[in-house]
C-alpha cells in the first residue's frame, strides 16, 4: 500500500491536464503516457502536470505538452472543465484543470517511449479521474462539430469531401455521408474550394475537388445544429 508522506498530505496544488484527441488510422484517439512511479505505476494517464505560479492555466498546459511529450501541432486548445474531489489524488489535496487539444490529421508528433496513442472507444485502465475527462473531452468535441467549424482542427490544411467525411465519421463514432456533409458545410459558407483536384492512383475514378476551412479559428456557425446519426428505417 502507498503511503501519503506528511509534507504532501498537507499540500494543495492546481495541476492541468489535457486530453489530447487526433484521427488516427480511421479511429479518434487519445495521447496518453504511461506513469512510472507510484500512485498508478503502470497505469496509463492524461499528460499534464502543476501549475506554476508566473503562469496562466493555458500557458502551463502548452509548456506541459512540449516539455513532456514533445507536442507542439495543437490546432485547438479549450478548457473544458475543474475537478476538484478532495479524494481524487491520494497523495496530496489536488484540484485540476483539462483542456480538450485537438491534432489535425496529418500531423504526426515524435512522442517519448512512454507515451502512445489509444482508440478511445479502447482505452487501457487510466489512473486517477482521467478516463471520464477524456469521455467528456470526446463528447465536447462531438458536441461542438455540430453548431462550429471546429472540423478544422481535425483535418489538414486541404482536403476532399471523402476525406473530411472520414474524419468526422472516425470523431463522431456513426457514419456521416459526404454528400450531407458537404452541403451543411457550404451552405454555412464554412469550406472553400481550392481550386484543384485530386486524383487517387491509376484507375482511381473522378478527381475529388479540394477544399479548405475558411478560417482556421473557432466560430458559432448554428446554435441550434446537431450532426445526428443517420435514421435506420425497417
């Protein structure tokens, strides 16, 4: 059994954290790394760490991400909520802020040996309180595709509306169609056409036109939207 040294038991802190989700390989997943001493050795956990005090809570969890796991290409960076249970770090009083970060597609950061990227619909047993921040941080986003133009922190500078399809599909966990996708997203003035066209290989059908976000920071495009499953009809 661990045991709370008297000089921690007595000392509060204010730590961040951030569930760091990106597209890969088809899936949603999360960047995790894996603690190495006791409380939780073994288990597998948010990266973040203390705030310090010359510095703000959005400024503690960049220099955490850089520092521990060498992640720098977050499109998108939100608080997204404070957990305060005083049981929820056995150590010591610790109240702890996440952030949601967002990694576009085609980014692909050189994460430290002990640090890995996990489906979240699989996640391994994470320590502390991490794994309902992390399903929180998933349903915020998945929220938010719906009535923003957070998609662009998801994908590449450019794409096609197959591509785009996919990513939202991977975020969202239920088939989006392309087609519905790409007029929502039009007629909310929210892509624009490049110009240019795609081809995928010899024998590879009609070129896919390409398109780009038209702004690259978050925007309220419909309060009211909702990206729903698709109806099953028997």
């Amino acid at each position: 059994m661990y045991t709370v040294p008297d000089s921690q038991a007595k000392t509060a802190v204010h730590a961040v954290l951030a569930a760091v989700l990106q597209v890969r390989d088809g899936r949603l997943q999360a960047l995790l790394w894996q603690r190495g001493r006791d409380p939780y050795a073994g288990a597998w956990a948010l990266p973040g760490g203390v705030l310090e005090e010359d510095e703000t809570l959005e400024e503690s969890v960049l220099r955490h991400l850089a520092d521990k796991v060498d992640v720098r290409e977050v499109a998108h960076l939100e608080q997204l909520e404070t957990r305060s249970d005083p049981e929820r770090n056995p150590v010591r009083r610790e109240l702890a802020t996440a952030f949601l970060g967002l990694v576009p597609s085609d980014a692909d950061p050189a994460v430290p040996e002990d640090t890995r990227w996990h489906p979240v619909d699989d996640l391994p047993g994470l320590a502390y309180d991490h794994e309902p921040i992390l399903l929180a941080a998933r349903e915020r986003l998945r929220g938010k595709l719906g009535y923003t133009n957070l998609g662009f922190a998801l994908a590449p500078e450019t794409f096609t509306m197959a591509e785009l399809r996919d990513l939202y599909t991977a975020a969202l966990g239920h088939a989006v169609s392309a087609t519905n996708l790409q007029r929502v997203l039009l007629r909310r003035e929210l892509l624009q056409p490049t110009g240019t066209l795609r081809r995928y290989g010899r024998g590879g059908g009609r070129p896919a036109a390409v398109y780009r976000f038209g702004t690259r920071e978050l925007e309220i495009t419909d309060q009211f939207a909702v990206l729903r499953p698709p109806t099953i009809t028997r």
